[in-house]
C-alpha cells in the first residue's frame, strides 16, 4: 500500500474492507459508546484540565464573533451619510457592490492556504489568521481613499476566512465527544455577539457622533477587540488538536491529550483507549505527507464515499449562503428602506434588535441540535425559508405598487421571522457543525478549504448581484429564493445524512453502508430509543433509592 494512502475511504473497491466497515456500522446501535462508557466511569466537568478546554473553546468563539462584526459592519455603515460623503459612495451601487463583495473575494483566496492547518497545525493557523485580522481592521480605520478601504476589507475577509475555516474543524477534533455538538454549533451562535456589538455601537455612534466621521470610524476601531484577544491568547491557553497530531505521527502526543482534557489526566480511563482505539481505526498508517498532498483537491473525489462527502460539503455550503440569507444579511437596511422606512436611525435600530433575536434562537438552536437532529432542522428551516420568501415578495409588492403600509410592517415582521425562527435558530448552529463532522479526519483540512471556497463564491455572488438586482426587479428577486429555496429542500431530504449522537469515527462508518441516508435515520431513531430507555431506567432507580432511603428513616 503506498505512503499517501490515509484512511478506508480509499479501499472502497476491497470487499474486505467493505464488510469490516458493515460490521462497524452495526456497531453503532449495538454498543454503549462513550455514553455507556461515562455512565460507568464519570468525568468531572470542573476540572482544571475540563475548564481550560472550556476556556480554549470560549477562545476559539471569538473567532466567530470577529466574523459577526465584520459580517455585520457594512452592512450597518452602508446606508449612513456620514460614511457615503467621507468615501463619496451612493447607497445602491456598483461601488457598494464591489466593497462588500472584496470580503467574499479575500476568503476565496484565503481558501489556498488552508493546508497550513495541516502543515503547522490548527491552532498556529488560527493565530495567523487573526493577526491578519488585526492588519486590515487597522488600514480600514485609518485610511482616506476608498481604494485603501477596498484594499484593508481584502485584508481582513483573508485573515477572517483563514481563521474561520479552521476554528469549526478544531473544536470538532478537541471537544468531549458528550458535548461536541452543542460546543461546536455554539460557535457559528456567536457571530451574533459580534453582530450585536457592532450594530449598537454603530446606532450609539450615530446618535452621538451625527454629522462626524467618528460616526463609522469608532466602529472600525473596534473590529481589533476579538482579533487581538485571539492573537495575545490562543498560543499560549489552546491545546493542539489530536487528530492533527495523530496525522503528524505523533499518536502519543494525541494520547496524552485524550488523557489530560477528556479524562481528568486518568491515564487509565476506558474513554482514553476508546478515542485512541477510534482514531486508529481512522487510519491504515500515520501519513508522511508531502508539499503537494495539501494541495491535492481531486483526492476528495477519489472514491465513492469521498465524493458523496465532498459534495454534502459543498452543497450545505452554497446552501448556507445562496438561500436568501446573505441578501438579508448584508442588504436588511436597503429592505427596510424598500418596505417604507425612510428614517436611518430607525433602520439601524431595527437591525440592532435583529441581531440580538439572533443570538437568541442561534443559541436556542444550538442547544437542542443533539435532541433534534440536523435532518429535521435542516428541513424544518428550509420550508420557512419558502414561505417567509413569498410573503416578504408579496408584501414588497404591495406596498410599492400600492403605497400600502400595512403590507410593508408584514413584510419587516417577515424579515424577522425568516432571519431568526427559521435561519437562526436551524442553519446558524449546523453551518460550520454539519461539514466537519461529515468529513473525515484526513479529509478535513482540504474539506474545509473547500467549504470555504464554495461559501466565498455562493456570497460573492450574491453580494455583487444583490444591490442592481434589487434596484431593478425588487420583488421579482425575492420570488427567485422561493423557488431555489424548494430545490434545496429536495436535495436535503433526499441526500443528507444524520449525524446526531455519534462520534466522528461513527460518522466514518455510516458512509461505507451502499444507503446511508436511510442508515442514518434508522441509527438516530434507535440512539434516541436507547437513550430513552436510559432515562427511564435512571429515574427507576433513582425511585427504589429514595424508596430504599425512606424505609431506612423509618
């Protein structure tokens, strides 16, 4: 077998190999797991090894929030006078186009240099990006040309793409397995933090600095508080991923992680051989990779099993991006300016309360995507996505042929309900969750530069085209989501596994079975039987205990 070869993925074709992975299936319902596991050996949360890893995924989070306030920056700044005379912009143009598109184009290239995930680690990486970061937020506030400003938001969608990229694959190959979903989906939760300082510094800004460049210059200042924190910290605090160690040939390394921040520094403990017992089967041999192997893109599809990967990686991520969302995102205050709201403070002030309705049912989301599934909140999101669209096109319509202001408070109350209820509280938590649990450990740095890619392009395109597709067919836009919002809904349901309660190396195992969607369904329902039945027989026999006390009293 050659030296590049990593994982079973690429002895597909073996029968073998095939059947051994079969039985692994079946492994998945018929085991205890780390669950059964942990149940007869439990951890201590409030460890001090448990809490530094806490603290590393808290780090990890601002990462997030960085690309909230970045995210939500121009979008705030975007309809205020002040930034649209100092830089001589009007509201809904070519120009506009190009500014906020830099950023998508700043994480397409950001995306050829993920492999330094896998070639200097996960979390050198993240430093480099966030130092980029700090770069960019500096030129930005303290240029005076539109071409430096152009050039600085280039700056800061690359170190931001870089560091983003790498963040959700890092906290999926660090977190306890108990606890990996909710970690990693509260993650993407915290770009609402970041949203939500930026948009009411901007309207506190705008108040209190009206008719001054400070009005959007305060704002730019402070795109450097999550970077910087970042940068001065995650070198020092953030522990290197196992998975990564264990692709570098250093497995004792990964077990001495394994040991010290899932076990309570329990050499012994049955989760350390169970982890290190998965990741080896992840394996054939450690890989010795050379220059090329990071760039080696077409590996991705070398199977049948990489390929279905790689393109639910690449679906989920121009859905995550080309399903309406992006348009509301970066353009929410030229809606509200089309649904009949003249005022500028107001429009911020109605954007500020959307970004904490955000991090509300984000966080929301969050919480429950283990009890849920990532099936049914991907297709309970996407069938509000097409109702919200129609009625948003319908009220849009309505009030600008017929100045009817009714229909524009409905179309705004749309606005939210699509923003928060659905894509929120179902999307948000899945977006960086779903694409690293479905790729492999060997997969996952180049799977997730692709994710990257897919998702700067998806935005790219919608950003550019957004500002002369409003201006020009406004409703007629909206009516376009509807029907590709429908389009997405088919693909999930016909070719989107489950992923809930499994580990990762489980997750390996369910895309060797020739039908994984229905596998995976069928394995969520029988997890969720077991654990239900789990349940049940803890609250028995936490009653014959009390019984047992009582009788004992008397």
């Amino acid at each position: 077998m050659s030296k590049d070869t990593v994982s079973h993925l690429d002895d597909a074709s073996n029968a073998s190999a095939v059947e051994e992975d079969m039985a692994k299936a079946e492994y998945l319902v018929d085991a205890e797991g780390y669950k059964g596991i942990l149940k007869d050996h439990p951890i201590n949360n409030l460890s001090k090894p448990r809490i530094r890893l806490f603290c590393t995924c808290f780090i990890i989070y601002l990462c997030s929030t960085m690309n909230g306030f970045d995210g939500s920056l121009m979008t705030s700044i975007n309809t205020m006078d002040e930034y649209i005379d100092y830089f001589n912009l009007s509201g809904s143009s070519a120009s506009t186009g190009i500014i906020f598109s830099i950023y998508q184009i700043g994480q397409i290239v950001a995306t050829i240099f993920i492999w330094l995930a896998d070639y200097i680690g996960r979390v050198r990486t993240i430093f480099a990006g966030t130092l980029i970061v700090c770069v960019g937020a500096i030129c930005s506030a303290t240029c005076h040309e539109i071409s430096v400003f152009i050039g600085s938001r280039f700056l800061l969608s690359f170190g931001c793409g870089l560091a983003t990229a790498v963040c959700p694959m890092y906290l999926v190959e660090i977190c306890p397995p108990e606890f990996r979903s909710t970690l990693c989906a509260l993650y993407n939760s915290l770009y609402y933090i970041g949203s939500i300082i930026c948009t009411w510094s901007i309207y506190g800004t705008s108040i209190n600095y009206k008719g001054s460049a400070s009005s959007f210059k305060i704002p730019l200042w402070l795109q450097l508080l999550c970077p910087g924190i970042v940068t001065v910290t995650v070198l020092f605090l953030a522990p290197e991923s196992p998975r990564y160690l264990f692709l570098k040939g250093k497995p004792e390394k990964a077990r001495e992680f394994f040991c010290k921040y899932h076990a309570d520094g329990d050499d012994s403990h049955p989760l350390v051989e169970y982890e290190m017992s998965q990741i080896e089967e992840s394996f054939l041999e450690v890989p010795k990779f050379s220059i090329k192997d990071y760039f080696d893109f077409p590996k991705l599809f070398s199977s049948r099993t990489r390929t279905y990967r790689s393109l639910l990686v690449i679906a989920w991520s121009w859905f995550g991006q080309f399903s309406g969302n992006a348009v509301v995102g970066y353009y929410i205050t030229t809606i509200f300016l089309n649904l009949g709201i003249k005022n500028a403070t107001t429009r911020l002030l109605l954007n500020g309360i959307n970004s904490i309705l955000g991090y509300v049912f984000a966080t929301a989301g969050s919480l429950v995507v283990d009890r849920i599934g990532r099936r049914p909140m991907m297709l309970y999101s996407t069938s509000g996505f097409v109702l919200c669209f129609a009625v948003i096109a319908g009220t849009m319509a309505a009030y600008m042929n017929n100045n009817n202001l009714q229909a524009g408070r409905a179309g705004i109350a749309f606005i939210y309900i699509f923003n928060n209820v659905f894509f929120s509280f179902g999307y948000t938590p899945l977006q960086p969750l779903y694409p690293a649990e479905v790729l492999s450990s060997e997969m996952r740095a180049r799977g997730m530069a692709l994710f990257q890619l897919t998702q700067g392009v998806s935005s790219f395109v919608n950003t550019f085209s957004a500002p002369t597709a409003m201006a020009n067919i406004t409703y007629w836009y909206y009516v376009f989501y509807v029907f590709w919002d429908l389009i997405e809904l088919v693909i999930i349901y016909f070719y989107f596994v489950e992923t809930k309660q499994l580990t990762l190396e489980e997750i390996e195992a369910l895309f060797k079975d020739p039908k994984p969607v229905k596998r995976s369904i069928e394995v969520a329902k029988e997890r969720s039987a077991e654990n239900k039945r789990r349940r049940k027989e803890d609250k028995e026999l936490k009653a014959l205990d009390n019984s047992a006390a009582a009788t004992a009293a008397v």
